[in-house]
C-alpha cells in the first residue's frame, strides 16, 4: 500500500474486481478515490468496505441505482459505522423479506398446479376467464401479484 492510500491495483486484488470495473463503480458515485501528485487514483480501506457491498448487494439482487441510494448517506473517506451499516441493513432486508414472501408464493402456486396433474385451465384456480386479470396488468397476475387481482 502506498503512504496516500490504495492503488487501483491494491483494490483490485483485494476485492477480486478487474480495474476496469472499479472505475465503473466510480463513475456511478459509489466510490470516491482521491488523486496523489501523479493524478493517480488512490483509495482508502473503507472503498474495500464499499465494494464489497456493491457485491453483495447485486448478488441479492439490487440495481445499483438502489445500492448507490443507499449508500449515499455513507461517509465518502472513512469507513462507516456500525450505525450506518444497519441503517442500510434494515432497508436491504425489508425488500428482501418481499421478495421471499412473493418467492414463496411464486413458488407455492406453481407446486399446487404442476403438482396436481390436472393440466387442464378449466379447472385450474389460476385460470383467468375472458382475461379478467387485465386490468392489473401485464403477466401473470395470479401468480405474481395475487392482491392486485
């Protein structure tokens, strides 16, 4: 580590993101390197911290649009506190728990109508005559939002 900060290439081995991907992740206000005398990026150990969020986060799911939302009340140059992290957890987590709770329900319709073998729409409850379910909108509204039907 140099006496300013990581190098680009620091962040890069120990986040395992390509440089490339973390000038992206710069570019969407998500980290904020400074310049030495060089004009050379250098970053503290809390954009470690960061990145692995932004990780973590899309694995879950969220765009970075959500991400960086959440993250803009982070301070930008030194790491966060336990406060801030759970700030940004209990928000993560309320739409996580919506979308386990219209997973299970996906899931659940779809286990009850493979699994009684009928195959037949006339007698299946998620048939939809003369389209009714239109008016909720586009897909299948039984099946993905059951209350809007």
């Amino acid at each position: 580590m140099a006496r300013d900060g990581l190098t680009i290439g620091d962040i890069s081995e120990r986040t395992g993101l390509a440089p490339s991907a973390i000038r992206h992740y710069e570019s969407e206000g998500l980290v904020f390197p400074t310049r030495n005398a060089g004009g050379q990026r250098r970053y503290g150990r809390a954009d470690i911290r960061r990145l692995s969020f932004v990780l973590i986060a899309q694995q879950l799911g969220f765009p970075l649009s959500e991400i960086r939302d959440a993250m803009a009340h982070l301070p930008q140059h030194r790491a966060p506190a336990k406060s801030d992290w759970s700030r940004i957890s209990r928000r993560f987590g309320r739409a996580l728990d919506q979308k386990i709770a219209q997973l299970t329900s996906l899931r659940d319709k779809l286990d009850g109508c493979i699994g009684c073998g009928c195959l037949s729409l006339e007698s299946c409850h998620l048939y939809n005559p003369e389209d009714r379910a239109k008016v909720a909108g586009v897909g299948p509204r039984f099946v993905i939002a059951p209350d809007e039907v």
